[in-house]
C-alpha cells in the first residue's frame, strides 16, 4: 500500500524581527511530522532562533510538545521530526540575541 504524503510550505521568504508562530495545521491523519526550516538570512549580535514545536486539540488553545525545540544559530536547512502530535500543529518561534532579524522559509512534511 502507498502511504499518503503532503508538503505544506507555511512561511516564504519570509523576514521577522519580533517572535512569531506560524499558521496552525491540521495533521490529524498523519502518523509522521517533519518540519524544515531553511534560514536563508540571520543577523544580529548573537542572533538565535528557537522553534518549539506547539501542539492542539481544535486548532485554538496550543501548549509546547514536550519536545526539545529547534535553536538554530546559522543560515542553512534545519530539521525536527515529531511523532504522537495529535489533531493540529504549529512552531512557536522566539528571535534571541541583539537587534536579530530572520528570513526564512518552513515547511511541515506530513506522512500517513
């Protein structure tokens, strides 16, 4: 049997300069989560980026997935694999350091 996959692009070049999340997804049908995270731009005076994986019942009250987040300190493809996440997902994503400023793009590959 072939197992169903999808590919959600969730930010686009995009640049930010405060923390942010991004939008909620629904995964209820997945077994299999992995986000990618491709920082194109980061700068600042020990500039980081922290993505905490966020997890929900109904889209609308979140709480951290007891999981290590993602700190990223580099321009480049960053990875985070998740399993047992239940109905909806989102990275909480928090900009450390002096002045810091990110562009960047994620993704949120999904497998059955």
């Amino acid at each position: 049997m072939l197992r169903r996959s999808h590919t959600a692009v969730l930010e686009k070049n995009e640049t930010y300069t405060a923390d942010f999340e991004t939008e909620p997804y629904e995964t209820a049908w997945a077994s299999e989560a992995l986000w990618f995270v491709r920082v194109l731009e980061l700068t600042g005076n020990g500039a980081r980026l922290i993505a905490q994986p966020q997890i929900s019942p109904d889209g609308l009250f979140w709480c951290d997935m007891p999981h290590f987040p993602l700190e990223i300190a580099a321009p480049g493809l960053h990875s985070l694999a998740l399993s047992e996440f239940g109905g909806w997902l989102r990275l909480r994503c928090q900009l450390v350091g002096d002045d810091p400023k990110v562009k960047l793009m994620i993704y949120l590959a999904l497998k059955e």
